[in-house]
C-alpha cells in the first residue's frame, strides 16, 4: 500500500478539517492559528510539536507578508517536513545496510505492536530485492512467538533459526549469526521479547545481545528499530522513552498507520525524540511496509 491508501483515515480526517479551515478563515490571524493547533492536536501531532510548529508557522507568516489564508496549504507543508527533521540532525534517515557484509538488525519493542509481523514484512521486501535474509527467533518469551515467526519465514521464504521456548535469547542470536554467516546471508533481522513489565530486565536482556552481536560481528547491530503502534497514540511515545533508556534505538517502525486517523504521531516521535522513522505499517499483507518519507507523509496529507 501507499501512503495515499494507507493513509486514508489520517488524510480524509486532516485534510477535511483544514479545508474547512481555510475555507472559514480568509485572513491569517490569531483565530486562525489557535484552530490550527487545535486540528494538528487532535491529529495527536503532539503538544510540544504542535507549539513548535506553530510559532514557526508565524515567524513565517510575518516573513513572507502573507495576510491571506489561500497561500497557507503550502507554507503548512513545508514546515510539517521540517519541523519533521529538525536542525542539527545527525541521525541517519535511511535504513543502514552494509553492502557486501552482514547487516544485523535488532528489533524491540512490546508484545502486540506488530514486531513480528514487521520482521516479516521487511524479511520480504529484503528477499525481493534480491538479498539473503535469515530471521533469528530471539522472543522465546511470548507464547506463540517462534511459531508465527516461522511462518512469516514460510511467506518470506527465508530461513528461521530457532530455540525451544524459554531458550536464552541470547543465544538464539549467537546461533542466528552463525547461521547467518556460513549462508553468507545479506540480512539478520533478530526479534527479541518485548517485556517491559520490568525495566531491569529488559536493559539487562538487551543489554547481553547486544554484547553478543558486537563480540561476533564487530560494527553491528547496524540497526535497532523499536516497534510502536500508532493506534497507540502518547502512549507510543512513552514506549518510546523507555526503549531509547534500555538501548541505543537507531529507528522507529510505526505500525498500524492504516487504523488511524491519527498519524501525526509520526512527527511528534522524530521531533521530541530526535529517532527517526525507518519504516511504517500501512496494512496486514506481507507488502504494507513502506521506508518512511516525510515529504511522501505529509504531501500524503494534503493529496
Ligand atoms: P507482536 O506481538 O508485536 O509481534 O505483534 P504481531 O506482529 O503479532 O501483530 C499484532 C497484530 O497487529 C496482528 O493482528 C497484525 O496483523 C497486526 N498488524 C501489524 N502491523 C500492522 C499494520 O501495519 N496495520 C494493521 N492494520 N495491522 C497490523
């Protein structure tokens, strides 16, 4: 899916009410920002980024001399995707993949956000661009976990290594690399158990994976993408904190951007927490991934 597509709920909502907005309002002025904040709030923009925005949105205003509402559309959208990026980012945009090595990517994130499914999705896309990809079963924890890996890896066509349940994921990941290695695989996505009942637990468990991803293949894990479902609104934010404490998070995977209208929970995340978003969830099936792109995102707004 598109983002047009995948989208729809987010776009019909925001689209609707800011041409509504311009519609009512002729003039710029202070009624018409407060009812701008309003609807980017509601779109769960965040309230830190929406005030950000906003007082970028003046300062632009004032400098161009724009008085009336009809040249607004254009100047929203070319702030959306800069507040999106920030200043001073030094953050990699793009996934991070090594182009004759081993690229080990870690995926976290709580039960129930879509990881697994994520996994694989991206196994998929990977083995479509001609890659070899090898998944290592690191959720021993979650019942059903290695199964419905497995079957990802069945659709993927792609090889699952794997413990029995309980297993330390620790070594499923060692297995996994060395799996990896003698297949000379282009990929290794490792899932790992999205417990975050106990923080401790959850560093210390992170924390031993990645010494051992690091010991064997030394630069690695090239990337650590956190899973957050966007139906989850704040609440995905403050996953996002706790993670970001837990271990060093090189991307967001944002799910489930097709159950709301509620997407402006993309910029919040890049914006608050200097992360960016790697990929987004735009449906169930095995091709509803896409690489984020902010300028696709928010034109998808607007289109
Ligand atoms: P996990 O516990 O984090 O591994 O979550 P799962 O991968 O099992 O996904 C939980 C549910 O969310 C499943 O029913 C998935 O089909 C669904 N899901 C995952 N990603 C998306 C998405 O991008 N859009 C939609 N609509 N559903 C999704």
């Amino acid at each position: 899916k598109k983002y047009k597509e995948g989208m729809e709920k987010t776009r019909t909502s925001f689209s609707s009410k800011i041409n509504n907005l311009l519609a009512r309002y002729r003039s710029v002025d202070e009624d018409f920002f407060e009812e701008l904040e309003d609807i980017l709030i509601s779109a769960d923009v965040g309230v830190t980024t929406v005030m950000d925005l906003i007082d970028e949105l003046k300062m632009e205003v004032k400098r161009q001399n724009i008085k009336e509402t009809d040249k607004m559309k254009e100047v929203i959208s070319e702030k959306l995707v800069e507040i999106y990026y920030g200043e001073d980012s030094d953050q990699i945009e793009s996934m991070n993949i090594q182009n004759d090595e081993l690229t080990i990517i870690l995926v976290v994130g709580v039960n129930g956000v879509g990881k697994t499914t994520s996994i694989g999705k991206m196994a998929y896309q990977f083995k479509q661009e001609g890659k070899r990809v090898v998944l290592a079963a690191g959720d021993t924890f979650r019942a059903g976990a290695i199964e419905q890996l497995e079957e990802w890896g069945k659709r993927a066509e792609v090889d699952v290594i794997k413990q029995s349940a309980g297993s330390d994921p620790a070594a499923v990941i060692f297995d996994g690399i060395k799996a990896a290695k003698s297949r000379k695989a282009d990929v290794l996505i490792c899932d790992t158990a999205g417990r975050l009942q106990n923080k401790v637990n959850l560093m210390n468990e992170l924390s031993k994976v990645n010494r051992v991803i690091e010991r064997e293949v030394p630069g690695a894990p090239h990337e650590v993408l956190l899973v957050l479902d966007a139906t989850t609104g704040q609440n995905a934010l403050s996953q996002a904190k706790t993670f970001s404490e837990a271990t060093n998070v090189s991307g967001i995977v944002l799910t489930k951007l097709d159950g709301t209208a509620k997407g402006g929970i993309v910029l919040a995340i890049r914006h608050e927490l200097n992360i960016p978003v790697k990929y987004v969830g735009l449906g169930e099936q095995v091709g509803d991934l896409q690489e984020f792109d902010a300028h696709a995102f928010v034109y998808g707004l607007f289109a």
